[in-house]
C-alpha cells in the first residue's frame, strides 16, 4: 500500500530521481476476457430505493395507458410499500422532502382515477374485477394523499417543472473540468457513494489510459498535477456517468439527424407530386381535421357523378369494416358540393335522407340511445329535409318509387325513400334517450325539451302526407301525433266546459283533436293495432278531463275488455293505463264502485308498477332471465309519463272501505259472506292481529283507522283519517281542483257512516227520528230520507218510513244472535252432509272401473255417480257374461 501512497501526504515537490525509483515499482493488473465483460457496480442506497420506485411508477403509467385497474391496485400497494422502505433514505439526503417524481405519480393517479369516476359509462362497461378494484383504488388514494396534501398543492401550481430541477440545485457542485483533481477527503467520500471499476471499451481506454507513445506527454502532467498513482487508477467519481450520457447523447443525436433526412427526403417527394409543402404543427394544438377528397380536381361534378358517387357511399353502408362515423362526413361533404354546384331541390332531399339513414346505422346496437350530439344532428337534418319538401310540392318521396322510376333531373321529381319510416324511427330515439336519462336529473329536462321539435316534426310530416293522402301512412302519423297528445291535460277544456269567458268557445282544445284524429283511424284504419290504441288513448285523453261517460261508453262499445289478453305487451300495458285513469276520473264523479271495478285488476296482483311498465321489481327466485329483464326495461315508459302509484292505491283503498265496510255491517253474521277487496281485507286483519296499534303514519294506515272509525259509526273520525294535511300532501292535492274531490269525499264519507250505523244498531232501536240521524251525520233530511228508502226498497233494513212523525221504525223481522248462529251451524251441517254424499259416490264409481279393469272388460267408460237404471243393468249383464266366459 506504500507503493501507492507514496508522496501523498508530503507538500514539498518530490523529486526526479524518487520517480524514477517508485516508476517501476507500478504493479501490473491484466484483466480476463471474463471481467472485461461484466460490469459491476457499488450503488448507494439512494439509488437503489429510487430505482425501485421509478420502475414502479413505469408499471404504474402502463396500467393506466391499458386501463387495467387490477394491477394497477396491486402496483400502487407495492408503491407505498417501496416509499416506506425509501423513507430513512429520503430523509436523510433530501432532508424529508417527498421526490417530485413521486409526487407527480401521484398527481397523474388522482387525475386518472377521477376522470375513470366520473365516466358513468365507462364504468358500467367494466369488468366486475376492474370495476371493483377501482371502487378499492380510489378509496386508498384519497386516504393516502393526505399526506402529500402540500406537495400536490405545490407540484399543481407549476407541473411544467422537471422532476430533477430541485435535486439539481440542491446537489453538490461538480467540479469544473476533468483535468482538476480531486482532494484526499473528497476521494475518501467517493468511494462511499459510488465506485466503478470497469474496463472500458477501446474509445473509453484511450482517454484514460496512456499509450507508449504518449508517455512522454502523460509523465509531464503527471508531474504537474502532482497524481499519485492510486488516484492516477481510479476514475473520479461519476466518470461513467458521464460516459454513459455521453454516449446517449450521441446517439440521440444521430437519431435526429437520420428522421430530418427522411422529412427532408419526403418534402422533396411530395414537392415533386405536387401536393404541397409540409407544415410545422405547434405542439399541444388540435389539428382540424381535413375534409374528405370526393372527386378529382379536374372533374366535371354534374348529376350523374353526384348520384354515382352517392350509390358508392351507401353501397358500404352496413359491411363489416366501414367507419360509421366517415360515412356520415362523406355525405356531409358531398351535401356540400351538391349546394355549391345547384344540382336541384331532388338530390338535395336524396342525400339528406341517405345522411338520416347514416345517422341511424351509427348505433351499432338498437337496444341503445343514440349520443346525443348525433341526436342534434338527426333533428337538424329531419327539419331541413321536411322544410324543403314542403316548400316544393314538385317533389314527391315514397318507397313505392323504384330506382328505374326515379327521377332526380327535372320536376316532378320521384324520390326513392320513406319520410314517415325516419319519422317513426326518430320518434322511437327520443324514448330511447329519454329512458337511458336519469329521471331526477337536470340532463332529462333538457332531454325532455326535445319534445318540441318532435312534435314539430311530426306535424310537419302530417301536413306533408296529408297532400299525398295515402290512408295507411295518415293513419301511422296520426297514431304519432296521437301518443304525444293523449297524456297531457289540457286545462281549457275544463274552463270551457264551465263556461269560463277567458277561453273563447272557438278555440281547439286537445279534446277536439283527439276526437278528430281518432276518428279517421276508425274509419281508414284496416289493422287492428293501430285501431285498438287509438281507442285506449282517446277513452285515456277522455278520463284525463273528466269526460265520464264519454269514456266509459268508449269502453263499453269497443269490448277491448274481451280481447285486449291477445294484444300485444305495449297495447296491454296502454290499456292498464287506460284503466287506470279510468277509475280515477270515476271516483271524481262519485261512482265509487265503477272506480273499485276499474282498479281492482290492477291492484289484486300486487304489481301495479310492473303491469303500468312504471319500473320492475326486484327479482325473486330467479323469476325472469336475464334477457327477459332486458326486453323488461325496453317497455317501461318515460318517467315524465307516470301515474302516481300511490294515488291510484289510495282511490283503491278507500273506494273499497266505502264499499266493503257497510257490507261487513250488513253481513256480519252471514257464514256466506263474501270479501268484495281482498286486498283491503288483508289490510284490515293484519291490523286488528296487532297487540298495539299506534296512531297511523302512512297511506295505508290512514285507510285502515278511517275504516275501524266507520265501522263504529264514527264519521267524523273517519273523515279525519281520509282527509288531513299529511294526505293531503300526498294524494288529495296532486287532483284538479282538490276542493271539489275533498268535499266530494267528506259526502260519501257521512252516507256510506250513516249506512253502516244503521246496520250495526238497528237491532237497538225500535224506531230512530230522521231528524236526529241527519244531526248526528251532518246530513241535510232529503239526503237522510233517500239513503234510508234506498236500504229498505233493496231489503237490506227490515223497516218502514213513517211520514208523520219522520221516524223510521225497524221490525223485528231480524234474527237474534243466537237465531243467526243457529242458522249458520245448520247451514255448515248441511254443506258437510252433500260433500259427503260426494265422496261416496265417488268412491262406489271409481270400486266398479276397477272391477271393469281387472276382467280386460272393454266398453264405455260411464259415469257411476248417476242413477240411470239403464246403465246399472247393462253393467250388471256385461259382468254375468264375463263370468260365464271365464
């Protein structure tokens, strides 16, 4: 080690003569082939730890490109788990200041993960594992970077900055030039952080080490730069750092040299073709894209090559690997060149019908909406074409039309096409679109505000088809104009119905058009379809402003109710709707059990939400499939056409307690006794089975106090019940004009109390003053008089009016209770005894079909319960003679 050292510690120069002597002392190290090949490196722990962590975060930006959320997952965990093993290291060389290239990492993954969350459809296009580990992903990110709040802060307001621009300035400063040797102390540090020994190739060992011939020059820097001989063996450190970028850098550039040739060389080219120069494209900005080239630039464009270069575009339409998207540019552009050239109002129609059609085909599965940038477009081509056929009548479109018959040069022209079929289709879009929105959202509104321009469509098609007058396509628009009216209330027709002076008497309500509408289809119509919804919609439109008998009558007459099973599943969920309304407007009017009758189909199933296609329920033992779900959810109407389902089982419920309690008072010791609502029923049980009832909170419960309250006779409790604020929120203000129907119901309330009374404790009485019954209920004495006269006519009280004294004095016409009990247990004796005699005769006639059977007896089989004579001695000779062949 002396050999080495030698001189190194003294500051005096040495002298000639002790190099000389310490010169040959050198020792010589030959390398093998073997080590000249590997290379091996000390590294710090700084290195390592941060090359772990950068090799991570490349795996990391991989999965992200991919969108694999798994391993992403699995990559962040292992990155945390790197970052604690880097920690000690971090803390002590960066004094605890998180490396930028972490932090950016980290930036780019909340970015990542927050534009995946907020990609609804992306999402639900997942898989279950990669949906499930990005719920988990985000989850941890957000706990994790709470700790790097500051820095995210800080790395956010200036990203442009490299990543090594801070350690950069915080790291020592490099000497200036190789040629300035490093210190002892500096040489005894080095080695610490990085020693390299390394046998370089031929261009590297020509820098550092002497050649014979250059030995004369290496002996006097040698001299002057006063090296000792260890420090003339070993590199400095970072040497083959810099060797190495060195080299990088090299190549780097001769990379860029070999791609400014090939643009040079293709400039040239393309200079030569005569296409033009290159442009150079500022990083960052949207290239616009360019239009499609449709013809030559010497073409003559005419007719002709318009129409040719059409049929070639739609040739392409629906093959395999034609871009949808293009397709809809080509035809824009040839639109384009069609106006510029003025090739006629024809071609115009013809290419804006094929761009309607390329629209529709842009969707590649029917089941899903259309986006609704393409929608916009779709509207505005449909309006163009429809504005301009109207403004020509020259101009004729159909599909009857061939393509020998077409004529698209001089007028009249024949267009091959279908107006009403884009009509129909755009129509059933909009459904579409507005089923996929969130019905509580701002994004169904203005979906919603699309309806506009539907409906102007549809009228503009109308008046279009309405001057070609083919009864088959009138009655298919008139249908379209028909579903966006049936559902909305028109409010001036009640106001005109009412003789109100600020709705002239000329106006045209939607009732009228309706009526007019629905009237041409049952003349012209030659489907039934279209026929039996046109029907359900005007008695629908009918119930909607109170029009009773006009829709009852419309029902009656149709006999839909007969045939409506063998419809189809849209035509049968309209005319569950139908109904629906139906009984409302009847309870309206006061017929209370016209609207039980209506609604009790409805609400028996306990289903109502499925059968008015309002939503579905949740699946129960696997009851539908899968695909049935989807067809399901492909009938379900829009939310914007909903009937309130709790209306409807209110009306329900409280139609059935006027109906069903004063029965149950009637018939209380009938042993026959049959329930009328068997949902009702069940509601009234459930609730008596309950050890504590407490005061009621929902509809339902309301009902079934309001019913315990009549059953006493206690009409003010019961109207209580049915009518407060809670439920006035809920049901009785969503009618029109609610002051009407809560008056209406009070009435019932007070004569259906007023019935029950009667029957509970006619049986106390001997004879009751009218007078006082009519105070007691809040009755007017006329009112009294009729409901009592109509009990007796029907011979549901045993009693008799006596006009003198306004008395109603009962008979004891009325069994006691031990009379009725009597009766109901001879009544039951009676039933067991024939039921009885039942089984005996069908235990004797089941003994002689097996006798028949044991013999091989071959005939008739009869029916031995009978007692034909006839019969009995046929049987009785058969069996003799059987015994005598035997």
């Amino acid at each position: 080690m002396s050999r080495f050292f030698a001189g190194s510690d003294s500051d005096s120069d040495s002298s000639s003569e002790e190099e000389q002597i310490q010169r040959p002392q050198v020792p010589v190290y030959t390398f093998s082939d073997d080590e000249a090949e590997v290379r091996r490196v000390v590294r710090s722990a700084k290195e390592k730890r941060y090359e772990e962590l950068t090799n991570i975060i490349k795996q990391i930006r991989n999965y992200k490109k991919i969108k694999d959320m798994s391993s992403m997952l699995n990559s962040f965990e292992e990155l945390q788990k790197a970052y604690v093993k880097a920690a000690p290291v971090i803390l002590k060389e960066e004094n605890g200041q998180t490396p930028r290239f972490f932090i950016r990492c980290l930036a780019e993954m909340e970015d990542f993960i927050n534009e995946m969350w907020d990609d609804r459809e992306g999402r639900k296009n997942m898989s279950k594992n990669n949906s499930k580990s990005l719920a988990s992903m985000r989850q941890k990110l957000r706990k994790y970077l709470k700790d790097f709040e500051e820095d995210i802060s800080k790395f956010r307001e200036n990203p442009e900055q490299p990543d090594d621009e801070e350690e950069e300035e915080k790291g020592e400063p490099e000497p200036d030039s190789d040629n300035e040797p490093p210190s002892k102390s500096q040489f005894l540090k080095a080695p610490a952080k990085q020693q390299i020994l390394d046998d370089k190739d031929e261009s590297s060992d020509s820098d550092d080490w002497p050649s014979d011939t250059d030995s004369s020059s290496d002996s006097s820097e040698f001299d002057e730069s006063k090296h000792t001989i260890r420090e003339r063996f070993l590199k400095r450190p970072g040497a083959i750092h810099e060797d190495d970028e060195d080299k990088e850098r090299r190549k780097e550039e001769r990379r860029k040299e070999r791609k400014e040739k090939e643009r040079r060389k293709m400039r040239k080219e393309d200079e030569e073709d005569g296409e033009g120069e290159w442009e150079t494209v500022q990083r960052g900005v949207a290239i616009p894209s360019e239009k499609p080239k449709m013809f030559a630039k010497d073409a003559e464009i005419d007719l002709n090559l318009v129409i040719k270069k059409l049929s070639e575009i739609m040739a392409a339409r629906g093959k395999k690997r034609t871009d949808r998207r293009e397709q809809i540019e080509l035809l824009h552009e040839l639109q384009n060149i069609s106006d510029q050239h003025q090739l006629g109002p024809a071609i115009y129609v013809k290419i804006k019908l094929a761009i309607i059609s390329a629209i529709f085909d842009y969707n590649p599965k029917v089941s899903d909406a259309m986006k609704p940038e393409y929608w916009l477009k779709l509207l505005e081509r449909m309006s163009e074409c429809l504005d301009l056929l109207l403004s020509n009548p020259q101009l004729l479109v159909s599909d009857s039309i061939t393509e020998e018959t077409e004529n698209l040069e001089e007028s009249p022209y024949r267009i091959r096409g279908c107006v009403l079929t884009s009509v129909e289709r755009l129509d059933d879009e909009f459904t579409k679109l507005l089923k996929e929105c969130d019905p509580h959202s701002n994004e169904y509104v203005e979906r919603l505000k699309d309806e506009s321009k539907v409906s102007s469509i549809i009228d503009r098609t109308m008046k279009y088809l309405e001057r070609t007058n083919v009864p088959s396509e009138l009655c298919r628009i008139y249908l379209r104009k028909i579903e966006h009216l049936y559902y909305k209330f028109d409010p001036r027709v009640l106001q005109q119905k009412a003789g109100d002076p600020s709705v002239p008497k000329d106006v045209i309500t939607s009732v009228q058009e309706m009526e007019k509408l629905c009237k041409f289809i049952y003349a012209k119509d030659s489907t039934d379809r279209l026929r039996t919804r046109a029907i359900l919609s005007h008695i629908y439109h009918h119930a909607l402003h109170d029009n009773w008998f006009q829709a009852r009558d419309l029902v009656l007459m149709s006999h839909l109710q007969e045939t409506i099973q063998h419809s189809d599943p849209s035509t049968q969920i309209l005319y569950n709707r139908t109904m629906a309304h139906l009984g409302l407007c009847a309870f309206r009017h006061a017929n209370i059990k016209d609207a039980h009758n209506c609604l009790v189909d409805l609400m028996m199933t306990g289903k109502p939400k499925e059968l008015l296609a309002q939503g579905l329920l949740p699946q129960r033992q696997h009851e539908r499939s899968k695909e049935q779900e989807k067809i399901e959810k492909q009938r379900q109407m829009p939310f914007h056409m909903h009937i309130n389902l709790e209306l409807l089982e209110c009306v329900y419920l409280v139609s059935a307690m006027l109906i069903e309690i004063p029965y149950m008072a009637a018939h209380e010791f009938d042993a026959r006794r049959r329930m009328i609502s068997k949902t009702f029923y069940q509601q009234l049980r459930s609730s008596e089975r309950q050890s504590l009832v407490g005061p009621p909170e929902s509809m339902r419960e309301h009902v079934v106090a309001a019913a315990k309250a009549m059953r006493n006779g206690n009409w003010s409790a019961c109207n209580n019940f049915i009518i407060n604020e809670k439920m006035n929120a809920k049901v009785w203000d969503l009618f029109y004009q609610a002051d009407q129907v809560r008056g209406m119901l009070t009435k019932l309330i007070k004569e259906e109390s007023l019935r029950t009374y009667l029957f509970t404790y006619s049986h106390v009485y001997d004879s009751i003053s009218m007078a006082t019954l009519a105070d007691m209920f809040e009755l007017e004495k006329p009112v009294v008089h009729s409901t009592i006269s109509k009990m007796i006519i029907n011979e549901e009280l045993m009693a008799s009016l006596d006009d003198p004294t306004q008395t109603v004095v009962m008979h004891r016409s009325e069994p006691s209770r031990l009379q009725s009990l009597a009766l109901q247990l001879a009544d039951k004796i009676n039933n067991f005894v024939d039921s009885n005699e039942r089984i005996l005769e069908t235990k004797q006639g089941n003994f002689f079909l097996r006798g028949a059977n044991q013999g091989n007896f071959r005939g008739d089989r009869q029916n031995y319960r009978g007692g034909n004579n006839q019969n009995w001695d046929r049987q009785r000779r058969d069996r003799n003679r059987d015994k005598d062949n035997y």
